[in-house]
C-alpha cells in the first residue's frame, strides 16, 4: 500500500506483513543517485513514520537490480556553488542521521551498486542484507573528497581498522560476499530472493515487542559509543523501562496461555 506520492522515493506499506514498511530509492535513470529532492523527501518521510504506531521494521532499498544507491549526483553538483553545496550537504546529513536515529530497525537491502553516500546510506543501516552482484565502495578519496556522512566512522566500527582503512585509502570496491565475509553484509540472498528472504528476515523482528525493539536499537547505539560502565547504565535504563511495561506483562501472558502476544508498545 503506498502511503504518499514523492518524486523520488516510494513509501509503501506491505499489506500482508503486519508491522513492515518499504522506503525505495527510485531514481533508476541515474542508478538511484540521491540528489536535494531526493535527500528532502527522504527527510520527510523518516520524520513521519518516526511518529507512526504500526512500524515496526524499515526495509531501505532502491529500484531495480542494477543499484542500490551510486552516491551523490554529480551531475546535479556541476556548477553548483560553494553555498549551495554546503546546505545540499547539510541535507545529506540528515538523511544518515534519521536513519540511524530512527526509532525501529531498519534493513538496507542492497540491490546493486553502494557506492559513495550510497554506502554511507546502507551503513546507516542497522542490519545490511544483499544480492550476490551488489559491490560496495567508498571512492570518495579518487575525487579529492572523504566520505562526509558517516563512512568514515561507520565503517571503521563495523570492520577491523585495518580493513576499514584499506577500503578508504583505496577506494576499492569489495563484493557483497567479501562483505559478508567482514561481517558488514548480514546475508547474501539472490537478486530474485532479496527482498522476500529480507521481509522474512523483518518478520522475526516485528514479531517482538516494540518497546523492546526501541530499547534494544538505543541500548546498543548509545552504548557502543561510550564506556562499558555508562553503556551498562543505558542498558539498565532501558531494560527498567521495558520490565515495568505492559507488554511485558502481556508476554508473559501469551507465553503461559500458549499464544500470540498482542503487543501494544506501552
């Protein structure tokens, strides 16, 4: 079910998935290449399914099989000032930023191509699935630039330091099984299968508790980012607002009476 009309991105509900939203990068005549309209509606959308009771799991992906997301358009930067660029920037930003902010999980299936802001995009990620052909990369040092919208930090906390490093001062692209491989690719599913053994993947988790889900993203975000002792202050923080939920009480409930929890989020 699609929820509102963009230029660039569709927004669609899947209707037989209780719980599970598609954001698609449809920009297929450039390789799904994020430019302003597309980073502003990007924002948008995040912003009003941050507020939306039935998410559960964002799946990100882009149109097509070719690619998931090339990285800036260039073409759109010909000529663009130095003004104009810094506050496209800015947008761009945002774009990581409310994904990794996002309350709920969220999937990138990657399609095809990552490169560049497109990497950056699936790194933002909190779990990573893709196709056998997809190739991910961070170029940006091949054009006198460095990633500017998290690859560096990402990466370097997913991968080993030194592979991380080789990635950036390269700029090579590794396959989706090499990313595997790195633990920077949770699953490698054939172009056919991608999405469905991604929904599926969505479904396990959008059976669980939401609160627990919202606790769990921020217990590990917030914490992998400080000490273990302030981590474990947050983790207690969370776990103390789950043990004195409802949902708590009702999945105790449905697990003695042998049923499904109806979670409620409170």
């Amino acid at each position: 079910m699609l929820l509102k009309t963009y230029e660039t991105i569709k927004v669609e509900k899947a209707e037989q998935h209780k719980g599970i939203t598609f954001l698609t990068l449809n920009r297929p005549e450039s390789m799904n290449a994020l430019n302003t309209k597309m980073a502003l509606e990007i924002i948008e959308a995040l912003e009003e399914l941050k507020y939306d009771e039935n998410v559960r799991v964002l799946i990100l992906t882009g149109t097509g099989t070719k690619s998931f997301c090339v990285g800036a358009d260039l073409k759109e930067r010909n000529g663009m000032s130095q003004k104009d660029w810094k506050r496209q920037h800015d947008y761009f930003e945002q774009v990581t930023e409310k994904i990794r902010e996002f309350p709920y999980p969220v999937i990138g299936a990657v399609n095809g191509y990552a490169l560049g802001g497109g990497l950056e995009i699936a790194l933002s990620c909190d779990i990573r699935t893709a196709a056998p052909h997809a190739a991910l990369g961070l170029p940006e040092a091949k054009l006198g630039l460095i990633p500017g919208i998290g690859g560096t930090q990402l990466l370097s906390r997913i991968l080993p330091i030194g592979l991380a490093k080789e990635m950036l001062f390269t700029g090579k692209r590794i396959t989706a099984e090499e990313g595997k491989q790195f633990a920077l690719i949770n699953h490698v599913f054939s172009s056919e299968a991608l999405l469905e053994e991604t929904v599926k993947l969505a479904e396990t988790i959008a059976a669980n508790a939401p609160l627990s889900l919202k606790s769990l993203k921020r217990a590990v975000n917030k914490g992998t980012e400080t000490d273990l002792a302030t981590g474990l202050v947050i983790e207690l923080e969370a776990y103390y607002k789950c043990a004195n939920s409802e949902d708590r009480l009702e999945g105790i409930y449905a697990f003695n009476e042998k049923r499904s929890p109806e979670w409620k989020g409170k």
